[in-house]
C-alpha cells in the first residue's frame, strides 16, 4: 500500500496520550497506533451504513416472497439490461 505524509497537530496532553499508548500497547510508533484507530474507525463507520441500509430494508414496505420463478426473471431482466448496454 502506498502511504502518503499528512501532519497533525496535537495539544501536549493528547500528544503525552498518545506516546503512552504507543509504549503501552506495542504500536511500534505514533504512525501506527494513528493508523489503527482509522482503520477501527472505517470498519464502524461501514457497519453503520450497512446496518443503516438493512433496517431501511426491513421499513421499505411489505416482504415479497423470492422463490426460483423470481430468481430466473431477475436474470432474464439483467441479461436484457446487459445486453442493451453492449450494444
């Protein structure tokens, strides 16, 4: 993965916070433990939006039963669409 330098300013106490967690758990160094917490923080923020995305699934209107008969229409209506796009 290419990495790219971005600076960050931090008032001493954050900066005193996050030395003694880098010594504490074995981050390697500040780069590190910042890089966790962003990828932690992604990881949540994409749960959200899924969870977010099937509650308004469940609140978008009455169930409809999926069985082979609407399996074989879906994929005949995306070849079509497919098709129409190749053209």
């Amino acid at each position: 993965m290419a990495t790219a330098t971005m600076n960050i300013s931090l008032p001493e106490g954050l900066r005193d916070f996050v030395k003694d967690r880098v010594e504490q758990d074995h981050h390697g160094t500040p780069s590190a433990y910042l890089r966790n917490l962003i990828i932690q923080d992604k990881k949540q923020a994409a749960e959200e939006k899924l969870e977010a995305m099937l509650l308004e699934g469940l609140n978008s209107g009455e169930a409809i039963e999926v069985g082979d008969d609407y399996w074989d229409k879906f994929k005949d209506r995306l070849k079509t669409r497919v098709q129409g796009k190749s053209k």
